[in-house]
C-alpha cells in the first residue's frame, strides 16, 4: 500500500488498517504515518517521538514539518482559558 492509500485511511478513521499497513518498516514515511495514527488516537508523546525519527531521517520530509507542528500545537497557551 502506498503513502497516499494509507494517507487516506487515518482521514477515513481506518486507523488499525493503516497501522497494519505501515507494517514495521523504518522509513522516514512509514515513521511519519505511525506519528499521524497516533496523534489521531491521542497519543501526542508517541506521535511526537514518530515526528522526531522521521525528521532524523529525513529532514526535509513530512516527519520535520509535521514535528514543527506538534511542538507548535504543544507550545501554544492561551491566558484568556486559564484567566477569565
């Protein structure tokens, strides 16, 4: 199955099918996927770690770009929920 297949299943919610699709390979992509599974089923410190080892392989790949936009979602804190 290719990125786009399995791309494809995590936004149809498919989410144990694209596990077993990525299989156990270690490519920055399938690295990459296993991020985007497990943010979807909330798990933001393993998707995080997938994100990491995806850029570390591949720094210009999706893995980097969807790292930078993890720690951007983790960075952000808004004073107006905590301080009404």
């Amino acid at each position: 199955m290719d990125l786009k297949e399995i791309e494809q299943l995590i936004a149809d919610g498919h989410i144990a099918e694209a596990e077993a699709a990525t299989g156990n390979a270690d490519t920055p992509e399938a690295l990459y996927l296993r991020g985007r599974i497990a943010w979807k089923r909330g798990d933001r410190a393993a998707a995080i770690s997938a994100y990491n080892a995806a850029a570390e392989a591949d720094p210009e790949g999706p893995g980097a770009i969807a790292l930078e936009q993890a720690r951007a979602i983790m960075d952000f804190f808004n004073h107006d929920l905590y301080n009404p």
